[in-house]
C-alpha cells in the first residue's frame, strides 16, 4: 500500500521531492518555467526535470526517465503531448509517485478523442492508487513552503502567506493570470482544477477544512462532481471557514461553453442555489469577486449585527450605498444621542448618518486633523455594527497621514469591521493610501458598492455561523 | 433684457470674464485653488477675485465687491456663507452677471432654514434673470476652452478634450474627485447639479443636445425635477446622442438618503424604469460605471447585430462571458465554415467559438507571432457583430507588441466593436498595454463581466436608434 492515505492531499502541496516531465525549452510555458519559479519562490524540496532530449535545465541534471531519478519522488507535473500522457503515468506510479498534475490539453475538453485518453487516464491512477490533478490545469501553489511551480511566466515567484485559499476551474487563479503581489491579503493555497479527472472540488474542500493555513476558502467552479457529497462536505465546512463560490453556467449557453471547457456537466442554477442556501455557502455574483470577497474575511472581525454606519466627504456616495445597503438587508445605523451630541460639538449636522464631513471639509482649514476624533466617536458607537468608509485621496500628503492615524487607532480600539472605499483624482496616491491601508489588515475596496456587499457578505456570514 | 436667452447655458461654460467671490486662503478648497485650475487649464478668459478681506490672490488684483470690477462679467462663482449669498447673487444680477455657480452649502440640503435660504436665491434668480447651479455644488468644466473652475484641489488641471460629457447630482465627477488622466475617453463637459434649485437635468440635456463637443451623455441621477419633460426631452436626444443613466434611489433606504442629501424627492424607481424604456435612455447599475460605460461609445462605430466573439486565452473565462452575454440577450456568433476552416489550419481546436488560444500557446513557442493574423480572420467574419478580446499581458513585452500590431491592423480595416479586458502578473505592464490600446480607439474595462455588459449597451443602442 502507499504511505500516503488516499484522501490526503499533502504530497499535492508538500511534496519532498518532485519531478517535471515535459520540455524545458526556453519561452513562457513549460518545465523551464516551472524550475525557474520554485527556484524563485524558494522551494527547498529537491526537483528532477525529466526529458530523453536534455541533458541539463536551469542547471539541473534531466533525467532520460522517471525511472532513473535516484531517490523517492512524491509529485510529478506532466507536461507532454496528451497521448503520451497514461504511459507516463504508469511509469510515475511504478516510481512510487502518489500526486500528478497533468498540465497538459487535449483530453475531455477537445474532444472524444480526448475524453477517451482522459478515461484512461483515471482507469491507471484508481488502480495504482495515484491522485490526479487536471488533466488541462496550471496546477497547485503552496505559499508556506515556496512550492510554487507555475508553468507559465509570471514575473514573480513568492507570494505572500495568508489565510486565504483560492481554487477554481481555469488557471484564471494561478500566478501567471493574476497580480498576487497587489491583492492586499495573503493566500494559503491555490489549485486549478482543470478537468477534474480524479481530485476534484469536494477533494479540495476537505483538505482545506483541515488546513491549519486556511481560514477563508475561495472556489470558482463550472460543474459539481457530486452534489450531495459536495453539500455534506460545505455543511461541515462553513461554520469554521466562510466559502466564498463563483459558478458560471448558471444560463444555458453558459452551461454548454462550460462543457465545452472542460468536459463538465453543469448542474442546474437553482438546484445550486438551493445547495448553498442549505450548506452557508457564500454565493458571488462575477470572477472578480472571486479576489475581492475573501478581503472582509481575511483579517477583520464578523460583525456583531447588521447595523451599518457610513462616513464620506460626499452625500451623494451615501445615497448610493444606502441603496445597496438595502439590497443586502443591511440597515442604517443610526447615532446614539450621545454620539450625535459629541459629533454636533465638532460641526454642525455632523451628527445625522450618513456622516458627511464634506460641508466641514469646505468650511474649516484644519477639518481634517479632527477626523481621527470623528472616526473613534463613529465606530465607539454601540449601533454601529460595520463601517463603510469613504476616504478623499487628497493631494495633500498630510491629510493621507490623518487617515492613517485614525485607522491605526481604530485597529488597537475596536473590533468592528471597516470596509473602505478610496475616491481621487491621482490613482497613485490612492494606491498609495490602499496599501498602507491594507497593510494594517483593513480590506480596501475599488468600487463603493463592494464595501458595501463585503459587508454584507461578512453579516449573512456572522449569521450562518451563530444558527449552526 | 439680458444678451442672453434664458436658455442658453453657455455663459456656464464659454464665460469671457468671471468674478469668484469667497475665500482665497492657501488650502485644498475655495478660491485660491479655483484660480490654480483655471491657470493650470490654460482658460483664457479673464478673472475677478473678489473679497474685501485680500488684495491679491495668486498674483490677481482682488475686488471688495462684485461691484469695482471694471468691466462686464459673464459668470460668477460663490463660495460664501449660505446667508450672505442672497445678497451676493442680488448683486452679481444687478452687475449683469447672467450665470451664478453657488458652490455653498447648508440650503436645502442642510435644513428648513437652509431650505428658505434656497428659495429666496430661487426668487431672485427668476426675477432678475439669472440661472444658477447649485447650490452645494462643485461647479462645472468645459474642456473645449480650459474653462475648469475646480473649487478644491486635484493636483492637475487640464483635461483631455472628448466626446463624453459627465453630469451628476454630486462633486463626486468633478477633477478632485476623479482620475480623468487615466479614464481612457476624453471629456466635453463635467456638471455637478447640487441640489438643482434652478438649473436641473432637462436644461443640461437641451444645453449637451446642442453642444458639438458631445456625442455620449452619462449622468448620474437622484431625482428628477419635472419626469413630463426629462421624458419628452430624452426622447428627443436619444437617437442623436446615446443617454446613459445612474439612478440612486432605487430603495425606499436609498431615496430617504436622496432627500437629505439634496433636498430632492426621489421619483419611483419602476416609474423611472418605464420612462427610461420608452425615451430610449441606457440605464447603468452602480456609479462606476457612470465613467465605464461611455467608453464603448467614445470611439468605436455601433455593431450591426448582437451576435460577439469571444476570443481569450482560457476557456473558464469564455465560460463566463457567454453567461454574461445570455444576460444581455447578445449571442455567441457562430464561424462561418471558411473561417472556422482558416482558423483549423493555424492550429487544430482553433475555429470553434470561443475562440481559446490556451491549448495553441502551450503548444507553440512562437504562437504569439500568429496572434494578428487569427485575431484578423476572427473578425473578418461576417457573422461576428462585435468582439470581446482577452489579452493576456504576458511579461515577456514581444508579446505585448504583437497585440499592438494586431490592433493597429484592426483599426484600419474593420468597423466593428471591441471591447477588451486585459488579465495578468503585473499591474504596471496591464496599465501600459491597456494605455497603448485606448490611445488607438479601443475600450479597455476592467472586468471581463463589463466588456460584455458594454457591448449589450451598444447593441441596444444600435436599435434604439434603428427604431427612432
């Protein structure tokens, strides 16, 4: 028997030594790539690039077979011709291999050509008792130990540790496709599905459950292998980790173009609605949500209720959000009599929610050095359960500095979540602001109408877990 | 009489002298940064500061009163204390000024006392014959004559010359408030209504109907002042120019919000629908895309049906799209069997729709080489109306040059449109390419969901104009 259970995924993600079977020719894709982004990303695992046509890659020895590397291999990425791939498969698993990532196209997804090679496929790794990620995905990553080995070029290797982990159908999630350096919170895991031959989904799921790494789960899919497995496991999962879901084919056409992908079949978009309803799966509306959301759950607190406050320079943003706030049940705070007091001493009208410090902007040269006093008033209040805040990126350096006082006062006072929206006319000052924000682990939104549905998410969350 | 008509509003935005009358101490707001901008803009006309408490602001003589400037003034902009505005426009009036920006606040907005300050401006406005924006407003720009009177400070000045004009019911479109050096379109003219207690919506139609700078309104609404003639009005303008829509106030929350922003009474949100439907308005959904939308318009022809290609470099995204697109009631365009059969031959699995170049680009080192000639075939058929193309800014900069060299070949042979969402490793290389490609006339949004929502706009346009 192998020495690895078969539901555990750990050689997927910390695997001692790995080999690479594929071409290592120089370009943005392939076994190149792979060695050169591990390398980057500081990966101390030892790596044995496999090839009959070379002798050396990134100044590695490549070895002719599998067969021939010296010592115990954990985890192998293919990256050769579809047809090729079963016999090399047979050959890892004869190496004692127990996790494969098959890069490469052509199976399921092209055609029944393809889906026939994929059957294959499977019919060798059930019997040798294998794990397969893909085939047709850009793989895993592993943040904790620098176990990236992205086939496409990214630019970059490391990627900072964080509790988030993102999975999805499409290599749409991995290093090369996506600015991790800029995301403004840190990532646990990361795996492309692909075809989902073997591991898939619920696979997925059960490991991150028990990933001391990840706290938030992020998944984008385009078909569910097993629906009632899939409900059990999301049940099991979602009080102790909120699960984010993106599904596309929720029309038809979209449902045939996913077939088309990846050879998946899509279920039906209200049974999977219902499915997350049961589960407190945390249904997102588009793919760049997939990023987005996970940022209200990365390091701040659940609220402790759906009372919202707003604080902006501009009664017409708070309109709006009062909209959306709305649309996802959440509802106004409104002020103490004591707040709105100690808010009316500051400047008159002050002291109604929305907070707009738009008229005392424009009326006292030194508004904004009172705007850590403001905020630490505003979030003392007991009413106020979340915070959208609206922040101008003025030109002024110094104003930016009031900002960052006050969220550092928030951060050592309160335990209230603050989703926060930056407006102005430079976006490198705003980019500027975002991150320094951002680094104090408060999430910073690009558009007002995601804070508020952050919020939102945060608060339907907060409920799920206290019902179960 | 006055030399002008009362409905002509270009003494808001073709001004040869004006008087500015508020404070003009250093700071991000008030006079002092109004004469920054319209220097910084290259406005021509002359300018009056006026304040009995200063002699020269920013190298200007400063007046006592609107009453010792020495020759005929146009327009006015006021930055005083609500009361005392009353007494200033009386005298603007008595001056022969015909235009009166008040960028005060604490009317209508503010309270019942403001409410009566506000209609005591009404009053004198409609007797003597003047127009008024405002008041709680950040003013107006007219690109065309660097005429930007910013009352608070955004660090640049001059803005691109274009076809959009941006209207709102806040400051939250004016220079400080947006990055318009980075919004990919030029702009005709910013207005902020304020809390419209003269001029409002329908006269700024009739004013951007007659303006040759504008092809493409976008405005953001909380209410409308008189529906009967916003209806009659659209009407009139929408097979001329396309009209598109923000509305707040969707939500009983959201129009209670309204009311204290700007003293305005929300209309019914399924009332606004209806009218929006029959005058052939494009309503948006969220406030973003107030500055997003217009882009598909600025500089693309209309397509001549709704049937898109999708051309990406990942099949989960093309999944994603067609659902999209299902929304938008756009269909997939299907190859002709020439095109399918030119496409077959670059590189098999090629001349199915969508078009994934993924499978081609692992396969082939030197894929990109081809990335013109196929992106030409694809929309050299006839069945493809419009095309949302993913690039994929790889780091590797060839490649970027490649996608360059395919889109300038575009531009000069095709009239279709194309909207294009940009993924990758580095923010910086995704702001070039997508820099490099608006700088030719190409859309470039920030979501794959956008593009799509954009081109449903424009086929919906198409026919809205067809019908008319």
């Amino acid at each position: 028997m192998s020495h690895h259970h078969k539901k555990d995924l750990s050689c997927f993600f910390e695997p001692q030594a790995i080999a690479i079977i594929g071409s290592f020719r120089e370009g943005f894709f392939g076994g190149h790539v792979i060695i050169k982004s591990l390398m980057g990303a500081g990966y101390k695992g030892r790596i044995y690039p496999v090839n009959p046509a070379y002798r050396k890659a990134r100044g590695l020895k490549v070895y002719a077979s599998i067969k021939d590397v010296p010592e115990h291999v954990d985890f192998a990425m293919i990256l050769i011709n579809a047809r090729s791939v079963a016999k090399v498969v047979e050959e890892c698993a004869e190496k004692g291999v127990r996790a494969i990532v098959v890069v490469s196209d052509g199976f399921a997804e092209r055609d029944r050509e393809g889906a026939r090679l994929q059957d294959e496929l499977v019919k060798i790794a059930r019997a040798r008792g294998v794990r397969i990620i893909g085939p047709n995905t850009a793989g895993v990553v592993n943040t904790s130990n620098g176990f990236n080995p992205c086939p496409y070029e990214a630019g970059y290797y490391k990627l900072r540790e964080g509790p988030v982990a993102i999975c999805a159908q499409t290599g749409m999630i991995n290093p090369q496709a996506f600015p991790y350096p800029v995301l403004g919170f840190g990532v646990s895991k990361i795996c492309d599905f692909g075809n989902k031959c073997d591991l898939n989904e619920c696979d997925m799921l059960e490991y991150l459950e028990n990933d001391p790494h990840t706290h938030v789960i992020s998944m984008y899919l385009e078909s569910i292998h097993d629906g009632q497995s899939f409900l059990k496991i999301s049940k099991r999962v979602t009080p102790q980790k909120p699960f984010l879901v993106v599904k596309s084919g929720a029309t038809k056409e979209g449902a045939m173009a996913t077939f088309s992908h990846t050879g998946a079949m899509a279920i039906d978009d209200k049974v999977f609605q219902a499915v997350c309803n049961q589960a407190g799966i945390l249904r997102l509306d588009n793919f760049e949500e997939l990023f987005k959301m996970p940022k209200i759950f990365a390091s701040q607190s659940l609220p402790s209720g759906n009372q919202v406050g707003i604080m902006s320079f501009t009664g017409g943003i708070a309109a709006l959000a009062i909209d959306e706030a709305a649309r996802h049940r959440l509802r106004l705070a409104e002020f103490t009599l004591e707040t709105a007091g100690m808010l009316e001493d500051i400047f008159p009208g002050l002291g109604r929610m929305p907070v707009d410090m738009g008229p005392m902007m424009a009326a006292l040269k030194d508004a904004f050095d009172q705007y850590p006093r403001i905020l630490e008033i505003v979030l003392g209040d007991p009413n106020i359960h979340a915070l959208f805040s609206v922040l101008w990126a003025s030109p002024k350096r110094e104003i930016l500095g009031r900002y960052i006082e006050a969220y550092e006062l928030v951060k050592e006072r309160f335990d209230k979540p603050v989703a926060t929206w930056i407006y102005g006319p430079d976006p490198q000052l705003i980019a500027e602001l975002r991150s320094q924000i951002e680094e104090m682990g408060f999430p910073v939104f690009e558009e007002p109408e995601t804070c508020i549905k952050a919020i939102g998410l945060a608060v339907k969350y907060a409920r799920i877990r206290e019902k179960r």
